[in-house]
C-alpha cells in the first residue's frame, strides 16, 4: 500500500475531471451493475505509464464530441479491494495496472491493458479511445 499523501495528487488528476473514485468492493459492483448507457473505468496506478500516458490520454479522449455518460476509477495498490473486483469485470482479462475498460450497459465492450498503454502516447491512448467512443457511445 502506498502512503495516502503520495496516491492523492496521482487521484485527483482524474476526480478533478469527473471521475467517481470507487474504494470498496460495493461501489464497484453498483457502480457496474447499475449503469446505464457507458462507463469508462479507470485503473489507476503509481506507475510512470499512468502518469505520462494514461491519465494524459484518458483526459484528452474526454475532449471528444462523444463520450462515456459515467466515469469511474479505481486505484491499485491503494484500493486493493476495489481493484480486485473490478478486475473480475474484466475477464477474460489478465490483471493489469493501469487499464481502461469501457462498459454499455454493464458489459464489457472495450478494453485497455497495461501493454497497450505503456509502449503508446497519451495521444495515441486518447485516440483509441475516442475511436471506441464514436463507435459506442
């Protein structure tokens, strides 16, 4: 676990932009279950491809005409419970900090692994994103 005042500025970047940060099992799981229409579901992580790629490129894949009509985050290795759940979303996924997952009507119809997002730009991120959300949203 990460100390709180190292992962909070790593938080806000995203929650300063809409998104709901989930910390327990529960919201998850309402959160999913619940949507209507799309969500994109963030994981977050510490790591330098989520600072220089993922979070840039998820903020600007917001600047499209279309996009998700709910955005939500968790966070690895600081919402360690939250993050598992969310993972079993994902499959047949493998579990991967960070990644982005876009639900319809809480089903999964794209997704972002770690391999996509740390050899890529945050331009190229944003790009495949807001292809998914012409598509989608």
């Amino acid at each position: 676990m990460y100390p709180p005042q190292l992962v909070q500025p790593m938080k806000e970047d995203l929650t300063s932009v809409g998104f709901e940060q989930l910390t327990t099992p529960e919201e998850v799981d309402q959160t999913i279950q619940n949507s209507k229409g799309t969500l994109l579901l963030v994981v977050n992580s510490v790591c330098g491809c989520a600072a220089g790629n993922m979070r840039p490129g998820v903020k600007l894949s917001l600047k499209n005409e279309k996009v998700p009509t709910q955005l939500a985050t968790v966070f690895a290795g600081v919402d360690g419970d939250a993050t598992q759940q969310a993972r079993k979303y994902f499959l047949p996924y493998p579990p991967s900090s960070p990644s982005i997952a876009l639900f319809k009507d809480g089903k999964l119809v794209h997704f972002l692994e770690r391999h996509h997002i740390e050899g890529g730009t945050a331009q190229m991120i944003a790009e495949n994103l807001t292809e998914a959300y012409n598509e989608i949203c």
